[in-house]
C-alpha cells in the first residue's frame, strides 16, 4: 500500500508512518512486552535522554508496568498511574503528569511512555506536547481500539465539559508497540469497542478488509492471534495512509471521523465513560449510513451489511433512550468538523467510499437520529 | 540586518519574522489602536473565519477593548477578560479561554486576539495552539515588557507552582500590533521593567544598541516616542533574527533567557506577580555577569556598564533577602535549559557577547547569589 511498508519477521510486523522527519515504526505482533531484550531494542532508539517516565492506569499498571520498567533499567524511569475511565480524560489528569514531570525533576530531554488505551495515550501525548513546550513519547497501546487508531497519528488531548477531545495538539509519537497478547486481558465489551474502529476502516475505504471482516469476524472475537495480528496491521496501514497525506486534517483525514460526531454526542451526552468510545462511533457509522440513505446514496443492502456486522460485533445499532434528537443537536453542533454553526459529517456513497458533506437538512438528520435511537420503555 | 526588513511609514515601522509559511510582521507605532481603519486593515488579512475572541484582562479591557471590536465590527467577536498578574498564568485561566471558546461555539477557523501584556499573550497563545488543536491568533501587545519580547517568536504557556512556563507550546501569532501609545498608561515600574527586556539585547548580543541605551535610557524612561519606537524596533529586529535562526531553542535562542534562570528562582520563590518578570531578570543579568566575572570572562568595567544601567533604569540590583542560594538552586535545576539536573547559565565574555554554560561550580554560583542579594534587616 502506498504510505506504508512492511517487514515480516517471525510473529511481528512493521508499518510505517511516512511523515518525512517525524516517520515512525509501528510494530504489531506476540511476544514483544515480556521479551525484556527485544522491548529494549524497540524503545532505546526512541529514548534520547536517560529520564523515562511511564504514564499507565490503574487497570493496566498491575499487569504491564513492570514489563516496561524492567526492559528500561539503564534508565532512570518514573512512573504516573491514573484512573480508568473516559470520564478521566480531562485537565486534571493531564496535569498530574506535570506534577509528576516536575517533582522527579524530569528535563526537556525526557521521554513520555503511553502505556494503556486510548485514554492514557491522548493525555500523554497531549503531556509530552506540553511539557517544557514539547518532550518525545512512545506509544505502547494495551487495548485493540488504541492499537488500531488512537495510538497512531498524532492527535493528542482531552476533554472539555462542553466537547470530546477539545482541547490538545498534533504531537507524533517516536515509535508505537502493539503487543496482541495485551489483548487477551480485555473484558469482552471492550474488544468489541476496538472492532468498532476496524470496521471504520472498511466502510471509509477498503472493501476488500469490509469483506475479509465479514468472512472473519467471528475468529476476531474470539482473539484468534493471526485475525488479530492481522485487523490491526490492516487497521495500521490505512490508518497511515490517510496521515501521512494529510497529517494536519486539513481534508481526507476528516473521513476517518466516520460515525465520530453521532458518537461524541452520545459520550458527551451520557456522561463520559457510560458508553464506550467504540461503541458510541458503532452507533454513529449505524446512523451515518442511515442519514446516507434517505439522501438516496448508499443502497439499502450495504445499509444491511453494515448492520449486520455491527450486530455480530455485539455493537449497538441503536442510541441511548435517554437523548433526544436536540440534545444530539446541541452536541454536534460543537464538533470539530463544524464550521460556523454548521454539522458537517462523515456520510457513505457506497461501503468503501465516504465523503464529508452537508448535503442533508435539519429535519433528515432528526429523523435518522429518532429512528435509530432506543424509544424509553 | 539580516532576517528583518524594514518599512518605513509616517508613523510606523514594520519588523518581519521570517519563518518561511509561518512568517508574520510586527507594525510598530502609533496611532494604531485608535485609528478604527488602519486597524482593520492590519488585522483583517489575519482572520480567516468570522469569529474573533479577543483575551484581555481587568487592566486592559476598559482602556482599548473598545477600539479592537470597534475596528471588527464586520466580524462576530466576544471577548474574555482575565484577571491581572503573573499569579493568574495559570491552567485556570487558560481553561477558561475554552469555556468561552465552546460556550460562543467558536469553531477551528476562529482567530483569538491576545491584548495585554505577557501575561495575556502567553495564556492566549497557548489557548490558541490548544483549542481543536490549534487554531489562528493575533498579538497585541500593550506593555513595553510584552512590545519588545513575548509577543514575538511563539513561545506561548503558562506556569506550573513548580516552574514558570513550564506547560506550553510554540505556536506563533499571525500578526503582532505595537501601539507605543499603550505605553502611555504604564505605570512607571511596569516601563522599567519592559526596559530591563531591552537592555538584555544589547547585553547579549548588539553593541551599538547597548551604547545607545547608554545614552537615551533617560529618554526612553521619560516615554519620549521616538526613543520608545526606536527601542521596540531594535529589540523586535533582534529576537526576529534569533527565533529566524533558531525557532525552537535548539542552540542560539537560548541566549534570550539571559538573566530568566536566576530571575525565575526570585519569581517562583517570591511567589509570582509579587517581582515583575523584569525586575527579577535584570538582577538575574547582574548575577549572571558578576559569575562571568568571577570565572575571569567578563571584565569589571562592562560589569559595572550593565549595573549602571540597571540602576538608571530603577529596576533592582540586588535579589530579595527572603530568599537563600539553596532557594535559587532548588528553583534552578527545573529550568527548561536544565539537562539531568545541572544548571546552565547564558554567562557573558563580554558586554555584546554571550554564551550558554555550566563552566562554573555550585560554590561560585551560590557566592554570586549571596554577594547579590539585600541582606535581611
């Protein structure tokens, strides 16, 4: 593919981010976490000052953190543990990280590590943007959704009351490990959540994985290694296509917010945390589609094959009973994509092809938001 | 000189900062605020949306926030007003830059317009390279302070209770607009210390402008404009061939912070907004040329030339009693320059002549703070 290669070794794989001086390595695969040499050799390059500190979350420290702090011994590392949770992602957690930056009295040459999801990977990255004016990170994601999005890219940030992911910056990793056996230890939902990502993928731009997804989806959940490995790399390649030509989302890399803004309105609406991230975008892509529809654009037997695939992925089709179509509104309104008021969204011509668009009225975007929206018993 | 051009107006002067797609130019002079046209024609190249948030604080607004949204009227603008003082660069402040920003609903192509002194510019800057990750913004510098130095180069931030400026981003301004009138309502301590910001120019690294402050300080301290615009000039001419060279401080814009280590210590250790910046870092430059003397660089008559001017100008000699050399050298190893812990100084060979260095020992340092400071009554 044309902004990523790849290296086959044993049970790893390497794609590349090609953003000229800023390029990176992402290396997918088992075991690389409690392989203490192998994890040295990854990260040292990255590490170009001897202060590390190691930003994780509660859930995640106990069982990964002594992975990491054991392959950096040479190092003199720290480490920060947040709490868990969406509802989390927010200044004050951002700013624990300086206080821990600033007690350990940590320079401008250290290094951030992002050890978790995609929670602790956006508020250290947006930390590593921010301390001292900008300080290196690596990200190593522990859940599929930050292993197939959130990890890669470069956006980092944190939530304001008023909107998801409001206020942070562009910020590059140095290098991304995605270790698949970290996967094993995430409860069902959250898988799910990250399949939720993947399937983005396909229904943005790449039929072939829509259908290898629909052909695999079953081995996917049931963390078949090689269907894993082989989701993210995947995820991983189209993922660094779109950055690498647009890094700054000044055009196609908006596609990749496919179902993002429904979704962020039933985060933000339901309080963060109470749904997940992924399934929150499920929903959206699932009214994304729909709205498509009823501008006569996708057919109706892609509307299913996407329902369909949601379904199987144990996502939701429909939103939460608690909103209504004006506390959507309200939400989205305050999107990123917005300009001037103005709901842009990411809408579907076909699976596979997604434009940005504002061809849809206020009443149509209502009636796809009631339509697919639980009705309160 | 060599990274500046210069257009000579009736009134006005334009310094440009070349950094290629990111250059911007600096309009010194005056009337400009109050010249409704003019203002609108400087400002509206640099505002790409509709929407205009202009930060200000108590102090600043009821002087001229009129005459800033009299000039945008053709734009929707609201406005934020912080409180006044170092002690309020703060994440607090900062965060409520983004209530305002969502609560208005401003979208990505909003423009923000910083109008005050460093304080305003620095907390809006960051707001500004902060919000959807980075969106447009305007100086308006109205403190000499702010005129001759922070509001040009795009170091933007805010303070941590551990370290000035330690949480921030380099994010340039589009535009910067020096009315030397503004200056006209400082109070005599807020001048003196934008002056000490002059005189470190000519300390570091341009002669003439160090022999012609010499002979003009009276004049500039009397507020006479011609000697006012000069020295704006001169300053902004000087840091826009340091940050051209040299954007994000890997080698020679370190040498602006002469005096800045020392001077942090007495702001942080004082408590911030009780010394103004440049009251702390004109001692800071006494103390930084009593060490190079004391390492035999710098001679005793250009050490007794710098203390002169210091002293014509009112502005402190000697660092605060209340504060020990282990004060200082706790403060001082979280600077910014700081590597694993040690200390480096911008030191001088001579008046003109600068150099970042850590070739002196801890007891030289601590003899230099003790020699410079009041002693307790």
């Amino acid at each position: 593919m044309g902004n990523s290669t790849l290296t086959n070794t044993t049970d790893r794989v390497e794609v590349k981010v090609d953003l000229a001086e800023r390029s990176y390595p992402i290396h997918i695969g088992s075991p690389i976490l409690n392989d203490n040499k192998l994890l040295n050799s990854l990260l040292a390059p990255h590490i170009h000052g001897t202060q590390v500190m190691i930003v994780s979350n509660v859930t995640v420290a106990p069982l990964y953190l002594k992975y990491v702090e054991d392959a950096l011994t040479s190092y003199h590392t720290e480490s920060v543990i947040l709490p868990d949770g969406e509802q989390y992602k927010n200044i004050e957690s951002w700013n624990s990280i300086f206080d821990a930056l600033l007690n350990a009295r940590f320079d401008r040459k250290c290094t951030l590590i992002a050890l978790g999801g995609g929670v602790v990977g956006d508020i250290t990255g947006f930390a590593a943007a921010s301390y001292q004016r900008g300080v290196n990170f690596i990200q190593i994601p522990t859940t599929l959704l930050a292993q197939v999005d959130s990890s890669v890219g470069g956006k980092t940030g944190v939530n304001h009351p008023l909107g998801k992911n409001m206020i942070g910056a562009f910020h590059q990793p140095e290098c991304v490990i995605a270790d698949t056996q970290t996967l094993n230890s995430l409860d069902d939902r959250q898988l799910s959540a990250g399949v939720a990502e993947v399937i983005k993928y396909g229904l943005i731009r790449d039929v072939p994985f829509f259908e290898w997804l629909e052909q695999n989806i079953d081995s996917l959940l049931q963390r078949d290694p090689a269907a894993l490995s082989y989701a993210i790399q995947r995820s991983c390649e189209n993922k660094a296509e779109v950055v690498a030509a647009d890094e700054l989302e000044a055009g196609q890399r908006a596609l990749l917010n496919s179902g993002h803004t429904f979704g962020h309105a039933i985060e933000a609406g339901m309080g963060y945390g109470e749904w997940l991230h992924g399934e929150a975008i499920a929903t959206g892509m699932v009214m994304a589609v729909d709205l498509s529809q009823s501008l006569g654009w996708i057919s109706s037997v892609d509307v299913m094959r996407l329902r369909n695939l949601i379904k199987r992925s144990n996502l939701p089709e429909q939103g939460p009973a608690e909103l209504s179509s004006d506390d959507y509104l309200q939400r989205m309104a305050v999107d990123k994509k917005s300009e001037a008021g103005k709901i842009r969204l990411i809408l579907q011509k076909s699976i596979g092809d997604a434009v940005l668009s504002t061809a849809f009225s206020e009443q149509q975007l209502r009636d796809t938001i009631t339509a697919n929206s639980s009705t309160a018993d």
